[in-house]
C-alpha cells in the first residue's frame, strides 16, 4: 500500500512557500530571493525555509520570531500557486481506478496540511492523513509512519513510503517499509538521492505503477 509524502512528492508547494519567505524578507527590508535558491530546502519545512532566507539556525534567539512569522504569512498563501505535480494527477486516478487505497504522511502540520489536502480535493481520497503533530515525533522518527499503518489496519511490511527527503527515506526503513524515493521532488541540498539508500529511486510518478505491478 502506497503512502506519500506531501511537499515535494505529491504537491508543488515551493511557489507558496517561498512567496511566504520573501513576504517576510520584505516586511525585514531585504530583496526577494529568487525561487531557484529557495526551492531545494522546501522539504526542510519552517526550519529550512528560514534558514536559507535569513541565514539563522534554531540555535539561533531569532529564529523562534521569524519561524512564526513565516508561519503566519503562509498559512494566508496556502494555495495560491499550489498544486499537484502534473505527472502526480494520473498516478492517483490509476490507483484509484484500481482500487488500491493509499496515504499520505507528512511533517507540516494539520493547521496547514488540512486546508492544503482538502483544497486539492485529496482529502476525499486518501485512505489517511497523518500530519507532523499527528503523533509526538515527525520523520525521521518512524511513528508517523507506523500510525499511518494502524489507521489502515495494515502491517508496515506491507506498505511502501514515497518522499523526496532523506528523512522519508529513513522513517520508513526504520517502520520497516519499502522506500522510494521521488526524484522529481525538492531533495534538499545534502547528499544525492542516490547515496540515501532508498529500496527504489524514482524519476517520475508514473514509474510506482510499474513498481506495484498495475501497468
């Protein structure tokens, strides 16, 4: 059973978040960024948007400030310019048209992460939603992955992660699941998909339905 991570596997957040970045890089009197630069630390989430924004770390007394704010102006930009990646559409019409269930988990929290999958008319769709205070730990930790597996009264062993972070691929090798990683997400700016260790990577969605055997 296929579970997905959202931001960069499912979705193309980046527009979103980083026009949020640059709303508040504005509101400090600092020039935007272009989306290129921004783009690559999507998957990082809060940490990582303001990170390469303003160059500060959670470490950092500033951080907590600016990590709200950014919250704060992306939570009024949530679908702006958000959609499912093109090549993401089909995957999920032909899982659905095979009737086999699928889910999503994620590390942004339900506060966005519900408008988003609703808004996208995924919410009706998928078999569950796990957000990344769904459970007390967010991937890398395995528990997000784990409950995903109890909703849907399945074992780990039986499901498969797709995500486009390290952290996905390591959450689910630590629940015990097949990994593949999503080549064509965001992938951050640390070691190359290809050192991860992913059971499968994958250059484009539609390669998942060769990989469960439905095409």
């Amino acid at each position: 059973m296929p579970l997905f991570d959202l931001d960069g596997t499912l979705i193309d957040s980046a527009p979103d978040l980083a026009g949020a970045a640059n709303d508040l890089r504005a509101a400090h009197g600092l020039p935007p960024l272009p989306l290129a630069a921004l783009r690559p630390m999507v998957g990082a989430g809060a940490r990582g948007m303001v990170g390469i924004a303003f160059g500060v770390t959670p470490e950092q007394p500033e951080f907590a400030a600016l990590k709200d704010a950014f919250l704060d102006r992306y939570a009024e930009r949530l679908l702006v310019d958000t959609r499912l990646f093109d090549a993401v559409a089909p995957l999920l019409d032909a899982l659905d048209a095979a009737g086999r269930p699928w889910g999503i988990v994620t590390n942004k929290a339900m506060r966005f992460t519900g408008p988003i999958v609703e808004g996208l008319g995924l919410a009706r769709r998928a078999a569950v939603v796990i957000a990344g205070d769904t459970t007390p730990h967010a991937k890398p930790h395995p528990e997000p992955l784990l409950e995903a597996a109890r909703r849907l009264g399945v074992a780990p062993t039986a499901c498969a992660y797709v995500g486009d972070d390290l952290r996905d691929v390591q959450a689910g090798r630590a629940a015990g699941m097949a990994t593949l990683a999503a080549a064509w997400g965001y992938l951050g700016q640390g070691e190359p998909v290809s050192a991860w260790g992913a059971d499968h990577v994958m250059d484009h969605p539609g390669q998942l339905l060769n990989w469960l055997q439905l095409a």
